[in-house]
C-alpha cells in the first residue's frame, strides 16, 4: 500500500461519526455535517476499500439521509446534528437536483457490494420517490430533467436547462438500480433518456431525434459532450465531471470517446496542475457570462478565473475522469491522473486540500477535504480491478 493511499484512507477514518461521512475532517461548522454528494462518494470509496469500518460508516451516511428525505422526493443537500436539534439543507439559493441520483446510486451500490437483500427492502420506497420526484422534474415528460442554476455541485457556477452532468448520474442511477431489480417503464425511460443524450450533446449533422432543433443547428462541433441545453440554446463549455461520467457510462460511439480523451489528455497536460479543470474555458471579466458568475454566490466571492468551478482543479473530479479512462481500457494514462492526484493531495503534508488554481498550482478551499481523498481511493482500487457497477 502507497503512502498516498495509507493517507487517503486514514483521512476518510478521521472523519467517520455514527450518522456517517462528514465533508472535512477540519473544524469548519459547514463542513462539519452529513452531505448527500460528498458523502456517497467517500462512501463509494469505503466500499471499494473493503474496510469494514469504512463501509458501516457509508451505510450509516445512506441511513441518514433516507430517514430526513423530503416527503416530496428530496434528499437533503446537508444534515447537521446539534445536542438541541437536526438542522436539514436542500440547497442555499437554489434546491439539488443531484443528491437524490447520487443517494440512489450509493443505495444500490452498497447492496451490489454487500448483497444486503434487507438494507435494500428498507431503502426501496426511498429510491422510488426519489425516481419519481427526478420524472417530475422533466416537466413536459421529455426525458430530461430541468435543473436551476446552482442546482447541482457546481452551485456557484451559471449553468442551467438539462445540464448533462445531472442527466448522466440519473442514467447511473438508473442501471445501478436495474441490475438489482427488474422494472420495464423505468427501462424504457432509460433508453429513452440514453438515446436524447447521445443524439443532442455533440453536433451529429442529423436533426433527427433533436431536441431544440434551431439550438441544434447553431451547435458548432467540439471533441466533447457540451454542458448544458436550455431553451435559450447551449451552454457549450467543457464539463469534466459530466465527460468523466460519459467515459465512465460508454456514453457515444469509439469515435465520441478517442475524440473526448485526446481533448482531455491535451487540456490537463496544458495546466500546471496537470490534471482537468472543473469547467473549461474560464469565464472572464467581460465575457457574457461574468455577470451570471459574479453574482451567483450567497456569502463571498470565490470563482475567480482558474479557481474553485470556473477552471479551477479538483482532484474528486479528477478522480472520476481516471476511473473513465480504466473504464476505456487507458490503465496508463489512468496511473498518470492519480499520480498528480497525490502530488495536489500531498500539498502541506498532505492536507488534502479541496481544489487548486489550475493556472498556478496554488491550493484553494478547505483542506483535509474528505472527498479530495475519495477520489484517490476509487481511482487506486480501479487500478487494481474493484470497480463499481456501471
């Protein structure tokens, strides 16, 4: 075991309480709580450790947010525990949309692992709602779900409409829950929802199948799957978290992912950090997105360009794209990503910081960030062959 992973896992042992995974193993009240997205996935990497401890702790976390699930459908954003009371999140200026993908998928890949047929008739009527609440928000019953800005993880960046990150943890969701049980509308809906993404995220020529035909026919062609689709047209920056999923799910054909992964190989090796940027290019002073990105934050300013969502590195997000290039059979370039994983990770003996400047490799965020070492482990044990189910 590699100095690197020995620390990754300690991390994530420092900051197991009985409720579940907190975000930071640092003494800041925010992150001091039970969160749905950071939470499952240091629970993801508990599970593929195999550390008994590690996995009791994700079935705690997945516990938690079942028993504080809206009655709506919801998960909660965060839960807070005081002596007093239980303090519940949704989202600061806007509702998350992807905790409930990211709670199914946690649910069904703990029962995969552990084959927990009990855990899983406890959890079903929690991941139905939550599969109903996420059909409800399509709308106009067009397979995609609408997500607000601020809507998802990125929630200081502006994008909106179907963004396709959201789309792609619902597919996940869905095959993780099909593998564990038979169910044909929620089937049919899969192929329904894989198939918009594949024809309405690159430009193909064809308007067959298009959503937005006018946006369609604006899209100029790029090596990726574009950001978002909104009513008003495309948001076409690079996603690295919504690319690493496509790579990760066989989102497209062998000519959608060499195109993707020569683009991404050339993008993280231009950065000091060398490693992806969450968004790419960055949004400037001036440009017509400025405005948006300025004023979406509750409290402080932090998305300067390079930094945090707006080019900012996050070894998490990095994390992913690693396990989608083992997935596309890249073992080697996968084993370079993790490599520079543990070198950010390692800055200030190991303080596992939550992102860095992209441009000059300085760190940003909290450190001892709980998912920054998660990102790590998945990565590791995807090397090694224990992946999750896809």
């Amino acid at each position: 075991m590699t100095t690197a992973y020995s620390q990754a896992i300690d991390l994530l042992h420092r900051v197991v309480t009985e409720k579940g995974f907190l975000a930071s193993a640092n003494d800041i009240a925010n992150y001091r709580r039970v969160w749905a997205r950071d939470g499952v996935i240091c629970g993801l990497a508990g599970l593929v450790d195999g550390d008994s401890k590690l996995v009791e702790a994700f079935k705690q976390t997945l516990i938690t947010l079942a028993e504080h699930q809206h009655n709506l459908g919801s998960i909660p954003s965060n839960v807070y525990f005081t002596e007093a009371k239980v303090e519940l999140s949704f989202g600061g200026l806007a509702g998350r949309v992807d905790t409930v993908s990211w709670f199914i998928i946690g649910v069904c890949q703990y029962v995969l692992k552990t084959e927990d047929s009990a855990f899983m008739r406890m959890m079903k009527p929690h991941l139905l709602r939550g599969f109903e609440l996420m059909h409800s928000w399509e709308y106009n019953d067009g397979d995609l779900m609408y997500v607000p800005r601020s809507g998802n993880w990125a929630d200081e960046y502006p994008t909106q409409g179907f963004i396709l990150y959201d789309q792609l943890l619902r597919v996940w969701a869905m095959r993780s829950y099909l593998k564990l049980h038979a169910d044909a509308a929620l089937s049919k809906k899969l192929e329904a929802i894989t198939a918009k993404l594949t024809k309405n995220y690159k430009q193909r020529g064809s308007q067959e199948g298009v959503y937005h035909p006018k946006a369609y026919a604006a899209l100029n062609e790029k090596p990726y799957w574009v950001a978002s689709l909104e009513p008003a047209g495309y948001q076409t920056q690079f996603d690295a978290f919504a690319n690493s999923l496509a790579l990760m799910l066989d989102l497209g054909n062998d000519q959608d992912k060499t195109q993707l992964i020569d683009y991404t190989e050339a993008t993280r090796k231009s950065l000091a950090t060398q490693l992806l940027p969450a968004f790419w290019p960055v949004i400037k002073e001036g440009d017509e997105d400025w405005r948006f990105l300025i004023n979406n934050c509750k409290y402080e300013f932090r998305n300067y360009p390079y930094e945090f969502h707006n080019g900012g590195t996050w070894q998490m997000v990095n994390g992913f794209y690693a396990m989608g290039l083992v997935k596309q059979g890249k073992k080697e370039l996968a084993e370079e990503v993790l490599s520079q994983i543990d070198k950010l990770n390692a800055k200030e003996k190991w303080s596992f910081y939550e992102n860095f400047n992209s441009k000059t490799g300085e760190p940003n965020g909290v450190p001892y960030c709980t998912w920054s070492a998660a990102g790590a482990v998945l990565v590791h044990q995807a090397l090694q062959g224990n992946t999750l189910f896809l």
